[in-house]
C-alpha cells in the first residue's frame, strides 16, 4: 500500500539560495509516512508505541528549489522483529529526483523498549518490492578535531529531545556543505540527544565523501553516517 503527498515548495523552508534545506525533505517524508500510519494503523494497539527513526539512506539525483512543486510517494518494503524498512521516492514533472531507504524501530513509551512490530501492523502495509535499498556503508575513522555545536531549544521536538529532521542542522555545521550541493546522505541515530546544550561533531573527507560522528564530551556517539557531494572533480 502506498502514500503520496503533493507539496509546493515554500520560499520558507529553502536556504538562502532558494534550495530545498535538506533539513525540509526529510521532515517532508517524515510527514507521509506519519500520514499514512494515521491511515492504516489500528489505533488501539499503537496506544502505547511509537516509530523513531533508526537510519537514513538518501539519495537526491537533482536538487529541489523554492516553488517546485513535488509529489512524495512512500511505502513499507518489509517488518522484521522490531524494524520497519520503507522506501520514499520523490518526483518532479514525471521523473523521479530522489529515493530513501529509512528504517524505523517500534518501541514501547510505556516500557522504554524496542517491541516486536504487531502481525496486525505489519499486515495493514501490505509491503511491496523495494525501488532503492540500503548499501553497506564504511565509514572512514581518521577524523580531525572536535567542533564544538551548539543545541538550540529549536532543535529539540515534543519529546524533548533532538528532532530527527534537525539532525541536518548539525550535519551541515560539521560539513559546511551546501544543501544544493548533497548527492547523498547516510544516518544512523545511535542515541537520542538529550539535555545536552552542545555536541561535538568531527568529521573526514576523502575525495567527496565526508565521514562524520556527533559526540558528547566523553565519548558517547549520538550519530554517523556519511554524506557525498554533488560534481566535485578529483
């Protein structure tokens, strides 16, 4: 079963060259998929849980700019124990400009732990081949030095911790680089920032790939993943 969404790009949520910030597309994927749990869940037996995002792959063949108009399709691919994998694809006048892979995890607010996904649940998404899935990924450790990021209370969602989406936010202190500029993007959210007023993010670039790692003072490691850059010679 899938779910699509149309949206007209605003002039607000696009960088200061009038580009898509990476920060809106997933927010804007992240609201299909809730859409469409909204649609097809039974909303007695996700009382008590709740989806987190465990990782993203992502990748954008062609930048999104302010007035585009776009149509977001998503659906699950399969649910194994505690995960959900789900493909997103994005299209613009016909043609696909971008695909994610994103894997969730089922988890139980009462108890604070990962649950198996329900045979109910998992049924109602009547899953479908996949179009993009996940590669393994290595991830380069030979990093430079620490940068200190501060946590805005903007950052943070009603859960009181850093919101998914924001996460692009950090990622570009460390990078620098430009969201137009993103050919692909690797998350893996290890740990939840919370109570924190700043991270350390520490980075290593090799041709146009970046390594990155968002850390705490002593070690502890939120996030990593990895991001390539669009058209970058040598």
């Amino acid at each position: 079963m899938r779910k699509t969404k149309e949206f007209e790009i605003g002039r607000f949520i696009t960088n200061s060259e009038g580009y898509l910030k990476n920060k809106y597309l997933l927010s804007l994927m992240f609201e299909v998929s809730f859409d469409q749990a909204e649609e097809v869940e039974d909303e007695k037996i996700m009382k008590d849980k709740r989806w987190i995002v465990y990782s993203w792959d992502i990748k954008i063949e062609k930048p999104i700019k302010a007035k585009d108009k776009i149509k977001i399709t998503t659906f699950a691919i399969d649910m194994n124990k505690f995960y959900a994998y789900r493909n997103f694809f994005i299209e613009k006048d016909g043609e696909i400009i971008a695909k994610a892979y994103c894997v969730f995890l089922l988890f139980d607010i009462k108890k604070m732990r990962p649950v198996k996904i329900p045979k109910e649940i998992a049924s109602a998404y009547q899953k479908e081949d996949p179009i993009y899935e996940e590669k393994s990924h290595k991830y380069d450790k030979n990093f430079g030095s620490l940068e200190k990021i501060q946590i805005r209370r903007t950052d943070l969602d009603s859960n009181y911790h850093v919101n998914n989406a924001s996460y692009m936010d950090l990622l570009g202190e460390i990078s620098e680089v430009k969201d137009q500029d993103v050919e692909f993007i690797n998350i893996v959210y290890k740990n939840e920032i919370r109570d924190k007023k700043y991270v350390f993010g520490q980075k290593c670039e090799k041709n146009n790939e970046i390594s990155y790692e968002l850390v705490d003072e002593n070690g502890k490691i939120y996030s990593f993943g990895k991001i390539r850059r669009r058209n970058v010679q040598g």
